[in-house]
C-alpha cells in the first residue's frame, strides 16, 4: 500500500473574481522509505501540491489518501492530529522562535499534543543529537549560522517521529556550504527510513533523491528514476504517476 496516494487532484483559486487552475489532473503514489524531489519553475505548483500533501489545505477536486485514511473525509480536528503526528514540516523560512533555545524550539509541537510526553527533553535532545547539534542545545537562534537554524528546523520536524518529512525550498536562504551540509542531513535521515518529499528549483538538489518529478503549468510532467542516486540500502520499488 502506498502511503501517499493522489488521484486526480485538482486545485483552483478565485483572483480578481476569475478562476485560475493551479493543480490539473495530478496523479501519483509514494511508498513508505521513498526520497523524492518536486521540481519546477516558479508558478508551476509546485508549493501548492506540497500544501495539499502536507494536509495545509484541500483539493478542489479529486481524493488524496494518506497512510491509508482519505484526507477529504476527516474532521478538522482528525486533520491537526494527522498533520502533528505523521507529516514534518521544513521550510525555506526558519520559523524559530527568538531568544528561545534550540532544545525549547524543538520541543514545541509536542505542546500541541493532547498529553506532553514527561520525556519531551530528552527526545528533543535525541533530534538535535541526530541533526550534529548536540552541542547547541542551550544556543538561541541568533546564536547560530544559517546552516544550524535549519537543522534546529528539522530536528524539530523530527520530534513526533512522523512517516513523512516535506521540504519546501531548505536551502533557499543558505549559502553553497550550508547548503550542502543540509542535504547531507536529508540523505542520512532517508538511509534511516525517512519517507522524504522535497520541493526546488535546484537541480542540484533535486537529485539527492531517488526519484524526481518534474512539474509544469500545474502538471506533472515526467516522473525520473534518478540512476546515480546512492543509498546503503536498496530502496523501495518506484510507485509512479498513475
């Protein structure tokens, strides 16, 4: 069973009273382990599929099932424990909180869950541990590079243990170096069994996945199995567009 499953997803949206198609028709299946990359020019709705996928917003049309339960169909509420529990966000944007430390941004969406767990340091320790931060537990956001607020960003993504880690543009405000060292951490989280879908404009990047879809006009142009892709571990078999 695939754990993300799009069909016939759609999404339009009113501007200046006209309707402009954003989505059209797109269909696709990821499995469980899987690294993928979206990529596209600007406008091609790349972001807007992310949203969908990140249960952030709903499809105008067609159904999305995730982990086997269609999206369309839950409760708001259903939909906030779904996004908390199964899907990590990292955006281009850091989105931490200043003059907090690293440990306490990362522990934040544990204060959305119905029970804080007593542990709640200790697997935010774990995280940064896990991203080569354990030796900024205490720093501020201020007190660390571009490079390292971005981990913090993924370690926090990583607090509820979710299925799905989605990347919408993580190097976009890094240099080359820090660049780098981000899809090094990415890399490694998916030879640890993290499903991971990221959306660029890099090519470079782009192809650290497994497989990369390219996007255009709000279609799904071409879906690439990336042969130079390494892994320690031989992958799941390709799921594709439908």
């Amino acid at each position: 069973m695939s754990l993300i499953e799009l069909r016939s997803i759609g999404k339009t949206y009113q501007s200046a009273g006209l309707d402009v198609e954003v989505l059209k028709n797109v269909s696709l299946r990821i499995k469980e382990g899987e690294y993928v990359s979206i990529i596209g020019p600007s406008g091609a709705g790349k972001s807007t599929l992310m949203t969908i996928m990140g249960c952030l917003g709903l499809p105008s049309q067609g159904i999305y099932i995730l982990d086997g339960e269609e999206v369309g169909q839950v409760s708001d509420r259903e939909l906030s424990r779904i996004r908390n529990e199964k899907i990590g966000f990292v955006f281009q944007a850091f989105h931490l909180l200043p003059g907090v430390t690293a440990i306490d941004n990362v522990m934040m969406p544990l204060l959305y869950s119905d029970k804080v767990p007593k542990d709640a340091k200790q697997r935010a320790q774990a995280v940064l541990e896990k991203v080569m931060l354990g030796h900024r537990l205490t720093h501020t956001p201020g007190q660390l590079s571009g490079g390292e607020q971005q981990r913090v960003t993924i370690a926090r993504s990583l607090i509820n243990n979710p299925k799905i880690l989605l990347a919408d543009e993580p190097t976009g405000n890094l240099d080359s170096k820090n660049g780098v060292e981000i899809m090094k951490t990415f890399d490694r989280l998916n030879q640890e069994g993290t499903t991971i879908i990221l959306i660029t404009h890099d090519q470079e990047v782009a192809l650290h996945a497994q497989r990369i879809l390219t996007i255009k006009d709000g279609q799904i142009e071409s879906d690439q199995w990336n042969e130079n892709f390494q892994k320690s571990q031989a992958g799941p078999a390709r799921s594709g567009v439908e």
